[in-house]
C-alpha cells in the first residue's frame, strides 16, 4: 500500500498514541505521478497489449496507458533511484535493479502487479548499484551485473525458483546486455545452452552458459578502434549480433557455432554502419527490421540483412532530446528521450508521426506552487532550468519557460497571469504565464542567490529571502526595492504573508522564524526553536487577520512544531524521527502536509495534533508541497525529478 493511516493521536507531549479525536479524518492516494527518468537506457518498455508502457519514475515503476492519463498503477519496492528495468517478451515479467550500497534486484510479476521476488545478493562497501539487466527471450533467465568497482559481481537468476544458476567476478565495466537464443552446433542446430552478449568501455563479449558449468565466455572482435558499447541486439534468426555506440555507428559480427572440437567458432566483425551523430542509445529488433535511437532525436530503421547493405530509412526525426529507449510491439512504438519525453508511434500507418504523449523534468524539482484560486493549473520549476505550467486534468504542460546562464533556481510563486522565479545568480525573474515569455528580471536582489520567495495577496509586492539572512520587499510595478529586513545571522528557507499583507513571516537556518510588522519595517516578534535550522513555515488562517497568530514549523529538529505568536514556548512538540524539508496547510487550516529526507508524505490534522496518513512515493528527498485552492488535492515534488499528485478524501 501507498499510504498508512495510524489509528489514533498523538498526545500533547508528541510522545506515543492517545485516542482517536473526533477531528475531521481525511485520506489520501496518489493520483498521478509526472515524471520519467529517460536519462536510464531502456527505462521504458511497450507492453503486449500495445496501449501500455511500464517505465521508470524515480525509484518506483509506473504502468501507465498511452491514450489515458489518468490510467496509472504503481509498482513501489524500491529505496533509491531505479538505474535499470527490463520487460521479458511475453509480458509477464519485469525486473528492476536500483543504486546505492544495498541494491537490491525486484523481479514483478506484472499479471497480478505485485513483487515477486527480491534478488539480494548485489551488495557495496560504499556506493554501487545494479548496471544493467536482461531476461533471457524466454523468460527463464535473468541477468543481472553491478557496477565497478564496488560490485564484481555477475549473476544469471532463475526465474522458475529465483534462485543463482551461476555467478562470477569481473573486472570489466558491463553496462549493456542481450540475450539470443541458444548456442548453435556446427550444423546450425540449437543446442541446450543459452547465450548472451555483454558490452561496455571494454568491448564486446560472447558468453554460454552451461547449466551443469556454468559460463564460458569467448572476446567479439571488433575492430582495432576503440569503441564504448551502449545497446546490444541479437536479430530475429539469433545469428547476428548488433552493437550500437558512442560515436553513432553500429557494429554488425556472427553469431558463433559451437565445433564439434567443443570450441567456439571465431567472433568476427561482419560490418559497421555509420548512423547518427550523437551516438546510439538504444535499439530494437523486429521481424527483419532493427530500429535505431540516435542521440540526436531520431530513430533509424534497416533491414537485418546482411547482404541487403542495411540501407537507412528515417522513420522519426526531431524528438527531444537522445532517444534512449525504443519498444516496439506489432505495428505500435514507444521512444522515450534523456529529455524525458514519451512518444507513441503508429508504424502501420507510413504517414504517421511520432506523437509527444507526455513530459517532465528532466533534474530535481525544486518546488511547485498553485495561483490563487486557480486548481486547475499548477507550476514547478527545476534544475533543468525550465518552469513549466501544468493542466491537472490531463496533465499537459501548457507552458514552458526555459532560463539559461542564471544558475539553478532556488524558489517559485505564481500569481495566475505571472511566474516569478529566484535564481542563484541573484536575480528575480518574472514570466508570462500564457506565453511563457520573460517579462523583466530584478538583477542583483540577494548576493549568493534567491533562497525563498513570496507574492503579496493583492499582487503589488513581493518578498524574498538571501543565503546572508536578508528579507527584501520589491514593489511590482516600479521593481524597487521598498524594504530592507535584517536580523537573520543566516540564510533564509521560507516566507509567508498574513493574509491582510501588513505582517511577513521569515524563518532562517539560524533556529528562528521572525514577524515582521512591513508597514513600521521592523521586527514584532521572534521566535527560536532548541537546535536546528527551521527549514519551513506555514501560517495557519483564520476568520480575521487579528485573530492569524498560530504558526507550524519544521527542520533539523525533526519535529512538526505548534506555536502561538502570543506566547513564547510552543504548543506542542510533534516527534517525526528524520529532518523534513517542507510544510504547507489546507485553505481553511484544519489539516497539514509535511515532507522531507525521509521521502514520506504526511498529513496532520492541526486541530488533534493527529497524524492522519504516511504516503510513500517518492524515492529521494521531497522538497516542495502544496494544496490546491479546493484542498482536493496534494502536489510534491523531489530530488528524484517526480511530481507526485495526490487525491485528498475528507470525511465531508
């Protein structure tokens, strides 16, 4: 399950559980999650059906339609980013491996869509990962090989029982594989040993594998020219082998026979043909066909055999970005790029282009924000150095807004007709939010960067925070600078406005938040917590402005804090275990999302102080929250370059 709801309330101390209050109860499940780490080779695979793509997001597999949206289910098992996937032929399986020190191999069983297996035999000192994998065309087989130097380690799984056929250690980087069939005897005949090809920095190499002894592998000679192998493919009558590379060509060599000495016919070159600049990254073999992924967005088709010449036919050009997976099933395809797009592709119709069915980020999203009143559209913006406006109903981007030469951004508000960015070289960009186009940019607001950002409610001014524990107010329409805040002795994480704009609310990584009276330009109130930076603030409403005074806050201290601006102690002390990073609140107060390391997403009920539900769904730290104006839904976003969208449920 996603998401967990603890029966009952945590007591006023924030030790332990008390009984259950007779607050408003919600519920939450994950509605929709934007993002595909098309960075991964072969991180998207076409399904048997043809109208289904499983790929990867973060650290979690998404099976999603290509024609409905909002057709999306979620394969969550793994703790960090997903580094590989593969489908087998017929559909029935998918397997995963992830980075880290633990990387852990899942086997899915996608009929049922539920783990089947967990292969944990890939294990670092430090930090390694599993570097590629591969089912052999049966799906009796997986190969699985970690990454050099912490994990030598090369396994073939079988999939009856999940059990190791064989293991070895290596010493050469393996970062592609391919299975082809079974080995053949001198007269062409396939025997009983399957076989595989691996690649990588260090060439080519041809392995069998004898189930009674395990592998034997034999060196595919190339060339005397030094090539980094990307993708591997055997042809439909397994007697060819294709490897793409990075200088764009593929290299064509013979499938070798076994001789009736028991030795291993000689690995030849057969051919190279020249594709694309770029490089390949991906390829796929149907029928007597191999479609190739340039790394300049186009997709290449030849006809497998050898004596034909392989004569090129563009059948795709111009995608965004290196296309690093191609799936084909029947007459249908699915690219996906390093830009993280998708397209499907209907191949039976010669007229018929490659059509976009979705994008994302392509870096860590730094943070999302709706427009007032407006839950129909909700923007982010990225390290990517692109801000983009979503539409929730179809999850479209209806603009995009690219930034080149400003550093990373560190902070986003949206106003419904404007964007307004800070970014690390200091200035404050504002852009058009139908168009996309820049509308000005305030140079030098905040030597370091612009850490934090907030719009006024009656759209006149806005407030931003530095790295040095400066607070600064810009009038929009002239972009002065009408006030200058200092009290902070460090940089600044959030801010927030009273709802009337006469009050502003900075907190700091120096353990304070402060209350800034805007209109006396001077400090009301402070508040500091025992240890830690406070790493965000939400003021809750309330009926009057007079009446605004409760604050929640989160940081280092891993606790969700409760204050009252007219005392000097909190009200009460939430214990959560790990730092979070972000908090945000319902319009009218009475419930609370906070995130942060440890990748959970939680909701409270501010009234009973009661933890409502823990959603698990992003696989790195998440670092930006917001409700939508109707709190009927929940966007997140992370370092692992996701958008989670989430459905909240009340109880009315």
């Amino acid at each position: 399950t996603l998401c967990h709801r603890p029966q009952g309330r945590f007591d006023p101390g924030g030790e332990g559980m008390a009984q259950q209050g007779d607050g408003a109860l919600a519920s939450i499940e994950l509605e929709h999650a934007i993002g595909f780490t098309g960075t991964v080779s072969t991180s998207l695979h076409l399904l048997p059906n043809g109208e289904d793509v499983l790929y990867v997001a973060g650290g979690c597999l998404v099976i999603a339609s290509l024609s409905d949206p909002h057709a999306q289910y979620f394969l969550h098992g793994h703790t960090e980013p997903i580094s590989c996937v593969d489908v087998s032929r017929d559909g029935r399986l998918a397997a995963s491996g992830q980075r880290g020190r633990v990387a852990d191999v899942i086997v899915w069983d996608l009929e049922e869509r539920r783990e089947l297996y967990r292969l944990q035999e890939h294990n670092a000192v430090h930090s390694g990962g599993i570097m590629t994998l591969s089912f052999s065309e049966d799906g009796r087989f997986l190969l699985t090989a970690g990454i050099l130097p912490e994990d030598r380690r090369m396994m073939v799984w079988d999939m009856k029982n999940g059990y190791i056929v064989t293991s070895l250690d290596r010493t050469a980087q393996v970062t592609c594989s391919a299975w082809g069939g079974r080995v053949k005897d001198v007269k062409r005949r396939p025997t009983t040993h399957p076989q595989f090809v691996t690649g990588g920095q260090d060439g080519l190499r041809y392995w069998d594998l004898d189930p009674m002894h395990g592998l034997t592998s034999e060196p595919c000679f190339t060339s005397t020219q030094k090539r980094v192998y990307t993708c591997i493919a055997f042809s439909e009558a397994e007697d060819l082998i294709f490897a793409g590379t990075l200088t764009g060509d593929f290299v064509v060599l013979n499938t070798p026979r076994r001789l009736s000495t028991g030795e291993l016919e000689r690995i030849q070159l057969r051919s190279s043909v020249m594709v694309c600049s770029g490089g390949i990254h991906s390829m796929c073999v149907m029928g007597a066909s191999i479609f190739v992924g340039g790394g300049d967005g186009s997709i290449t088709v030849y006809d497998t055999d050898l004596e034909a010449g392989f004569k090129p036919q563009q059948v795709a050009t111009g995608l965004n970005g290196g296309v690093t997976s191609v799936s084909i099933v029947g007459g249908k395809a699915a690219y996906g790029t390093s830009n993280c797009c998708i397209y499907a592709h209907d191949l039976r119709d010669p007229r018929a282009k490659a059509q976009a069915i979705s994008e994302a980020h392509c870096a860590r999203v730094v943070a999302v924000a709706y427009a007032p009143g407006d839950s129909v559209r909700f923007a982010s913006v990225s390290d990517d150095r692109s801000v983009r406006i979503w539409n929730a109903s179809d999850y479209s981007v209806e603009t995009h807004c690219l930034t080149r030469d400003a550093g990373l951004p560190g902070c986003l508000a949206f106003s419904g007709t404007a964007l307004f960015v800070g970014w690390a070289d200091g200035a404050i960009r504002a852009y058009e939010a139908d168009e996309g186009e820049e509308i000005w940019t305030i140079d030098e607001c905040h030597r370091g960067g612009v850490t934090a950002i907030v719009l006024s409610h009656n759209n006149r001014f806005l407030c931003s925070g530095g790295p040095l524990g400066e607070v600064r107010v810009w009038e929009l329409r002239t972009r002065q600078l009408v006030s200058h805040l200092t009290q902070h002795d460090d940089a600044v994480t959030s801010l927030m406005l009273s709802d009337d704009d006469l009050l502003l609310y900075s907190s700091a990584r120096d353990k304070s938040f402060i209350c800034w009276d805007l209109r006396e330009e001077k400090r009301v109130v402070t508040r500091s917590q025992g240890a830690g930076a406070i790493n965000a603030i939400v003021l809750l409403p309330a009926p009057t402005p007079e009446k605004q005074v409760y604050v929640m806050s989160v940081g280092q201290e891993r606790k969700l804090t409760y204050w009252d601006m007219r005392t000097t102690e909190p009200l009460n002390l939430v214990s959560i275990g790990q730092e979070q990073l972000c908090i945000t609140c319902t319009s009218n107060g009475n419930m609370a999302a906070v995130a942060g390391v440890d990748r959970v997403v939680r909701l409270y009920d501010t009234l009973e102080y009661a933890l409502i539900a823990e959603c698990v769904g992003h696989s790195d730290s998440v670092l930006s929250l917001q409700f939508s104006p109707d709190d009927r839904q929940l966007v997140s976003c992370g370092r692992d370059g996701c958008i989670f969208v989430w459905n909240i449920y009340t109880a009315n």
